[in-house]
C-alpha cells in the first residue's frame, strides 16, 4: 500500500452513502448511522469516488505484491488489501480474520453436466465461519467500530448470524442477535452460540424482529449488521478484485451467483464496475443470478420485463411482487422479500445477464455433482451449477465460453441435507397451507447410499468390486 501524499487527506471525507432511488438523490455522510434513506426509506449504497486509475498495470501490481508478500497485516486479508477501493481511512481499527483468500477451483465434472468445455467455482465457502457473509462482516464491524457502537445486532438463523457472531467477538464488541423463540433449531445457531454471541429468543414472529432490529437502530450503543448495512456490500465486493487476481485479469466470459437477498450479486455487480471504472478492467463479464424456484421474486419479475428494460434502455420496474412464504431447502436462499433486488437487477441489466429460478431437484443433483468434483457446498450455492445447465440449454451461456460460478457457502452448513439426498430421504412440503400431503420426496439421481456388509473380508471385496 502506497501511503497517500498528504496524510491529511482523508479518503472517507470524500466517500458518501447516497439513496438508491434515483428519483430522490439524497446523499449523507459515512458517519451517519442511517441504514436506509431517512428522505424515502430507499436502500443506501456506498460512493467510492474512486478516481480513474492512471497506471491500471501499478495497482495490479501493488496487490499482487500485498499477497505474496504482506508487510501489514491487514494485507494476509482478502478484503484489507484492497483498501484503495473501500470507503476506508489507512489508520482505520480493520477488523479480521484473514477472510478472503478463496480457492478457484476447476470442476471438470461439473462442467460435463453442464454442457461446457470448462468451468470454474470461487468458493466463499473457504472464508473464517463456512460462507461469503465474513468479506461483507469485517467491513460492517470494522464501521461499528468507527461508529462508537457497542453492540452489533441482527436478526438472522443461519451464515449471517456466525459471521457477525465471530466478527464482533474479535473486535471485543458485543453481539446479539434476535429470533423468534422456538421457531429455530439450535444447531443452526450453533456457531453464534461458540463465538459467545447473545442469543435473544423473542416472544413474537421473524416480522416482529425485523421491527426490533429497525428500532434499536435508533440507539446510539447499538449497531445494525443486518443485510440493509451498505457496508457490508463493500466487504463483499472485493471478491470481484480477487477473482480477476486468479483470473490473471482475463475477464470471464459468464459470473454466476445464487440469488436470496441479493446482496451477493450486488456486491459483485459493484466490484466489477469500479474495476471498470478504475480503468482495471476493459468489459464486465455477464452477471446472473439463480434462485429456487419456490423463492424467486426476482426471476418472475425479470421474466416479465421488455426487451428495452433488459437491455437497459428503458426503466426498470420500482415494485417488486414478494413471496409471501417461500419454499426451498436451500435455507441461505429462502428469502421470499430480498432487501438489495433493485442494486443486483440494475448489474444483472447492465453486464446482460439473466435471472432464472431452478427446481429443488435441479439444486440438489447439481450439489451432489459439484460433490463429485471433490468441492462441496451448501445447498444454495448449487443453484448456479443448475442455473448453468440451464443457461446452455437456452442458448444464453455458449459451451465454449469462460464461465466462472460463485459458491457462498460450506458443504458442512447443511450436513443433513447432504446425508438425506444420499439415502434417499430428502424431501420438501408441498407448500399448500392447510394440506395434509405428505412432503413430495427428492430423488437423488447421483445417490450414495451407505451400504450393509457382513463382517468378512470376501464380503467387502465383493463390494467393491460391484461398485467399482
Ligand atoms: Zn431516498
């Protein structure tokens, strides 16, 4: 990192939140604590007033030599080394745990099923606590901390909860996070609970945390993480940085991502525009986004748009119809309202990607394929293994083209998802309310069943030979 010529100068004096809605335009200071537009309840985003580089080849190599050889320790962090593009000061408290710093794997298997010469998987599931939340959460703790909080909050079951847990532990901050009693397993907390974070059963429904969280909000002591914070799209965008470092700046041709709350395709929307900005970059690559069918808002809207809306030549939609109770088993995805739909539609729009849902089955014979790959992940990543496939069929992603898939999570986020597919218990409710149907069962195409073996060596043989 190159220090900047006058100390004085503050990056962060320059950096402002401003108001996604255009329409409304309002702009307020970093240290405002506002999680949305106090003008029109709008989301924020963050301007970088990131200026043109002059020299792109320097700032690649400056980075390059931050991770081969990190004199500071904030440059053995996959989100710090990238300081120059965060709305960060050099003196700021940074917040880490080595986050970042995800493989590239190759996934031959996977590309087969795909219909694809090649394809690539960035797994976040390699960060601190198994997924992509902890690039966003050292950023969002990091700001706590500026902010003179003292306390992190959000309401969350599952990666989100960890990565604030784990985070605000090693910035000795509070943590707490709220959910409505009894409505939660404890070993999806189980992480947030190690980290010593204070798990606070309401005596109400998600909605009613949800309001909570938004109250305290007001506290001064009390800072809220939860996926509103704008900051946290700055942490998580650097995986954009990173993936070109592996990429050595050879822009894929396709990003894929899951799609929840959107916050990931945002995030990475972001990332790559500023490198285009910057001058770092000379195209995007296409970004799209794949969400299970039974939590797809954003894909029924966007199969609904005009050719001039998805070619970004007219304005998008400023409503989006919400999914009341949405179904899937990929729980990280199961988000029927997603908080950051209008940020990721308007990068999905400007790089020409696509929005698609898949089918529970999809997600499921795509994860145990990316199994078979070696890699693993969590049920939601696998929507973008499904939604390629998908892609290829339709003639959107061509079998020769470079496509790179983002993984958010760990295959042990979800081990009894991974274990029912395989002996062939996996299932889903049919989603009607008041039905008495049984759960429409999953058949696992590549299933992997434990099998019975009498206590001989002749029998084991038998085995394997059977199943070589
Ligand atoms: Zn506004």
């Amino acid at each position: 990192m190159v220090k900047a010529a006058n100390p004085v100068e503050k990056k962060t004096e320059k950096a402002e939140q401003r108001c996604v809605n255009r329409a409304c335009g309002a702009r307020f200071g970093l240290r405002e604590r506002i999680y949305v537009c106090s003008k029109c309840g709008e989301t924020l985003e963050i301007d970088c007033h990131l200026l043109r580089s002059n020299d792109p080849a320097a700032v690649r190599e400056r980075w390059a030599a931050a991770k081969a050889n990190p004199k500071l320790p904030r440059d053995a962090s996959g989100v710090w080394r990238y300081l120059e593009m965060l709305p960060f000061d050099d003196d700021a408290p940074f917040v880490t745990l080595f986050e970042g710093n995800t493989p590239l794997f190759h996934a031959p298997r996977s590309a087969k099923y795909c219909g694809l010469a090649g394809l690539r998987l960035k797994h976040q599931g390699y960060n601190p606590t198994g997924s992509f939340k902890d690039t966003g959460m050292a950023a969002a703790i990091t700001q706590a901390v500026i902010s003179g909080a003292r306390t992190a909050v959000c309401a969350s079951t599952g990666n989100t909860a960890a990565s604030l847990a784990a985070y605000a532990a090693r910035a000795e901050f509070q943590a707490a996070i709220l959910l409505p009693r009894g409505q939660v397993s404890a070993a999806k907390l189980a992480q947030s609970l190690d980290y010593g974070a204070l798990v606070l059963e309401i005596d109400g429904n998600f909605d009613d945390c949800m309001r909570l969280i938004q109250e305290l909000g007001d506290d001064p002591a009390i800072y809220v993480a939860n996926s509103i914070n704008p900051f946290r799209i700055e942490g998580q965008k650097t995986v954009a940085f990173e993936l070109m470092e592996q990429c050595s700046w050879q822009v894929p041709d396709h990003v894929v991502v899951p799609g929840g709350n959107m916050g990931n395709s945002t995030a990475l929307g972001k990332g790559f525009q500023e490198l285009l900005d910057m001058g770092l970059i000379r195209r995007l690559p296409k970004l799209s986004v794949i969400q299970a069918e039974g939590a797809a808002p954003v894909a029924r809207l966007f199969a609904n748009l005009t050719p001039g809306q998805r070619a970004g030549e007219e304005e998008l939609p400023e409503k989006l119809a919400i999914v009341e109770n949405p179904k899937t088993l990929a729980t990280a995805i199961k988000i029927g309202a997603p908080v950051s739909w209008k940020k990721a539609l308007r990068a999905v729009v400007r790089s020409h990607g696509q929005v698609i849902a898949v089918s529970e089955q999809e997600i499921a014979d795509a994860k145990a394929m990316i199994g078979r790959d070696s890699i693993g992940c969590e049920p939601a990543s696998a929507t973008t293994v499904a939604g390629i496939k998908k892609l290829v069929a339709a003639g959107h992603v061509q079998p020769g083209e470079d496509v790179v898939a983002v993984l958010t999570g760990h295959a042990l986020k979800d081990p009894d998802y991974m274990s029912n597919y395989h002996r062939g218990t996996l299932a889903i409710d049919s989603g009607a309310k008041d039905s008495a149907a049984p759960p429409k069962p999953i058949h696992g195409a590549f299933q992997n069943a434990p099998e019975r073996v009498a206590a001989t060596k002749s029998a084991i043989l038998a085995s394997l030979k059977q199943r070589h």
